[in-house]
C-alpha cells in the first residue's frame, strides 16, 4: 500500500478539481457537446480539453500551499541564523545557481522521520524544495547534496509543468470518455420507446462514476511518465553535485528505507525513494525502484 498512499495525495487534489468542475458546469448547463442528433464529438474533446488543462494547471498553482500545509512544512527565512538551516539553505542556493534557475527557490524542513525530500512548484521562479527532518539526521552532507541536487534537477528540467500538461491530457481523456459512455448508458436506460432515460441529476453520478474509474486508469500513465523523469532527475543531479554524491544518496536511502517502519515510510507524499514491486501494484509506482537508479547512474557518463 506505500506507493498507492505516495501518490495518492495529488492524485486526490486532482480529481477532486475535476469533479468540482464537472459538478459546477453540469450546474450551469454548459453543455455544447450535446446535440439533437446526439454528441457532437469535436465540440466534445475541445470542451474536456479545454477544462482538462484547466484543473491540471489549478492542481500545479496550488501544489506549494497544499505541500506545506499537508506535510506541515517550515519554509526557512533566507536570513536566518540558525546553523542548521543556514546550511540547507546554502546547500540548495548553491545547486540553484550551478543549474541556472532564474530565481532561488524556497526551502523548507519538515519533522518527519521519513528519509524524503521533494520539489514542486507552478514554475523555476516559484518552487519549493523540501527535506525531512529524518532526511537530515539519517545521511551524512555529502548524500544530502545528492538528494538536494535531484531535486534541484526537477525544478531545472520543468519536470512541474511537463506533468502537469501530461496529466492534464489525461484529464481531457477521462471526461471525454466518461461523457461519452454516460451518454450511452443513458441511451441504453431510455430504450427503443418513449420512455424516458435517466434524469440529469442521474447522468451527473454516471459522469462523476465514470471520471474516478478511468482517473484511476490514467494514473498508469502518469506514474509512467513520471518514472521516466525520475530517471532524468537522477542524471540531472548527477551533474550538479557529482556522479558519486548522486549515487552515494541513492545508496544511502536503499540503506536507510530498509532500516525504518514501513508505517512512516509510507507517510512521504513525493518520495525520492522507491521500491521494487512487482504485478499491477508497479504500474502505479512514481519512482522506480533504487537498485535499477543505482545502476543505470553507475553506467552514465
């Protein structure tokens, strides 16, 4: 259950978002794509397009806020004097610098005995980098630079805005096809007679029903893509803080991760860290498993 409950956080902003703006449309009678003849398919697919973009970009704005709010984040002052946090902080400036953001991102610790960290953010000129507490006590400088400089490597690839217009693609995806088989059902239901179909109020539950089921299909495909920008992320760090730090964190949290609770290391919303898993449960896994990072690190030159 650790990798459905690392994912499970946005996964849940995000099809919240769409709901509520299937629930508000459906209020308002916005409603184009339906024809006298039927579905009007090209109207259809601009419609989900449009209002699928729409609640991926929502989930993206929102993601620093409800990152600090879910995992109770302390943003550090720049200008702090706390050794601690002043070391962090010079750490992620540095690997800020080295990769050419156009503005320092935030930083912030969170109490968590998880070893984790995570970036996100709407754009590079407004990210967060987070790390834990457990993060920070577990790894020694050396590792936690190599953490730091994935996640520095995610807000220089853009990896935010390229998931968030690939889960927004899914969104088009999923309402277009729960309105097209909520109208099918519907038609079904209404037969070759007179009698009438299923009020709207019924083909508004068909909608929200149909939504969450081919969500849950299309998380496969997110965690795919997601998967593969783990990889890039592993590389892009590499170079900012060296080959060996990378691989000595990757080594590091393969180490730690065996040593803690499964019920915290289940806690993290956007693990480093992953696990080899196998059958259906790996499709939905958004990192890869460590020992194949590891590896493919230790052949990239």
């Amino acid at each position: 259950m650790a990798t459905f409950k690392r994912i499970f956080f946005f996964f849940l902003v995000n099809i919240l978002i769409i709901v509520t703006i299937s629930i508000i449309l459906s209020l308002l009678g916005i409603q184009g794509y339906l024809t006298s003849t039927g579905i009007d398919y090209g109207s259809l697919m601009v419609f989900c397009l449009i209002w699928g973009m729409v609640g991926a970009f929502m989930s993206l704005a929102l993601s620093r806020v409800m990152a600090k709010w879910m995992l109770g984040v302390k943003v550090i002052n720049p200008s702090t004097n706390d050794s601690r946090e002043r070391e962090i902080l010079n750490m992620v400036y540095a690997m800020a610098r080295s990769a050419n953001l156009p503005k320092m991102p935030e930083v912030g610790i969170y109490n968590s005995p998880e070893v984790n960290a995570f970036a996100t953010g709407p754009t590079k000129s407004r990210a967060l980098v987070a790390v834990s507490a457990g993060l920070l006590s577990r790894l020694d400088r050396r590792e936690v630079e190599g953490v730091i400089g994935h996640e520095i490597a995610h807000v220089a690839n853009g990896d935010m805005v390229t998931m968030t217009l690939i889960q927004g693609i899914i969104n088009a995806f999923v309402m277009f096809l729960a309105r097209v088989l909520a109208f099918f059902v519907s038609q079904f239901f209404r037969g070759n007679d007179d009698r009438e179909g299923p009020s709207p109020f019924m083909n508004m539950i068909l909608v929200f029903l149909f939504e969450i089921v081919f969500s849950m299909l299309g998380l496969i495909v997110v965690s795919f893509f997601s998967r593969t920008r783990e990889f890039k992320a592993d590389r892009g760090g590499a170079q900012i803080a060296g080959r060996d730090k990378m691989i000595g964190a990757l080594e590091a949290l393969q180490r730690t991760t065996q040593l803690i609770n499964n019920e915290h290391a289940s806690l993290a919303t956007l693990k480093i860290s992953g696990k080899k898993t196998g059958g259906i449960v790996s499709l939905f896994a958004s990192h890869p498993p460590l020992e194949e990072r590891i590896q493919r690190l230790k052949e990239f030159k």
